[in-house]
C-alpha cells in the first residue's frame, strides 16, 4: 500500500506541473505560441468544438484528477491508522474512474500532432510534456500496485482496533 501511495502522491505532483506549464511551444514566422491543456481545451471551447473540448477534459484532467485523488484519500489515512468517511464510495469512484483515464492516448495524439507540425513551424516540447509521459506511468505504478484485497483487510483491522477502544 505504500508504494502505491508514494506513486499516488508522485502523480499528484506531476499532475499539477503537467497543468500548469506549457506542453509544447510553437514558433512560425516570427509567431510564438505556447499553451496549457487547459488553454488548449479553452481553445476547442471557442472554436465550438464542443464534444472533444468535453472529452479532453474529462479523459485527461478530470479522471486523472479523480484517480489520483481517490487513491491519495484511500491511502494516506490508511497509512496512518485512520479511516476517513466515505472510504467506499472513494474506492468505487476508483473503480469507475480507471476505464476513462486516458494519459497515454492524449500523449501519443500529441506526439504525432507535434510531429506532423514539425513540417510548418518550429516545435519546442515544455516541461509539462515529460511531465505528461512521468504522469502516465506514475498513474499505472499507482493503479497497479494497489490491491483491493490488502485495502480491505487493512481496513478491516483498523474498524476492529478502533470497536475495540470504544
């Protein structure tokens, strides 16, 4: 459980930097321009490109935010002998959350954008693209090493110490 709480809290980490530098910086005849995810989703926004501006958010900002979150509020109490309320609903949302966390598809569609722009302007890659490729496989270390059953049981122990004290 601590590994997948040390990689929980490490995703957290990359998560915020992936959000909040540029991915990629593009130069065309003397234009600089570079943008956040949450730039570029704002831009789908204003291009009234409605659904994938939605389905960007919530397959690469919103589920990750949330899978991350859950694990980082399942994990850290438990680590430390508590149980917060609402333990089974976090790790339902958990459960739910997994099929639409979707890192490593925004991460190859913007290899291959970056790529074919490569032929029209000049492609810089940002911190927050690395930081995007760490954030993929920290959510996968996380995810993987967390097993429900050892969860449960720890949970288990931690109700029946706690019946005890009362």
């Amino acid at each position: 459980m601590r590994k997948s709480l040390a990689y929980a809290l490490t995703a957290a980490s990359l998560f915020l930097i992936s959000n909040l530098f540029p991915i990629v910086t593009i130069s065309t005849q003397g234009l600089i321009n570079s943008a956040t995810l949450l730039k570029a989703i704002h831009t789908l926004i204003q291009d009234d490109m409605w659904i994938i501006a939605i389905l960007v958010f919530i397959t690469t900002f919103l589920m990750p935010a949330l899978e991350i979150g859950a694990l980082i509020y399942l994990l850290l109490p438990l680590t430390m002998g508590r149980i917060l309320p609402g333990a089974s609903i976090a790790f339902r949302l958990l459960c739910l959350v997994k099929y639409w966390v979707m890192v490593e598809v925004f991460i190859m569609g913007l290899l291959v954008t970056i790529t074919k722009l490569t032929a029209f302007a000049s492609v810089k890659p940002d911190i927050a693209l690395g930081s995007f490729a760490l954030l993929m496989l920290f959510i996968t270390a996380a995810v993987s090493n967390f097993d429900s059953r050892v969860f449960w049981s720890e949970m288990e122990k931690l109700q029946g110490n706690q019946a005890d004290s009362i």
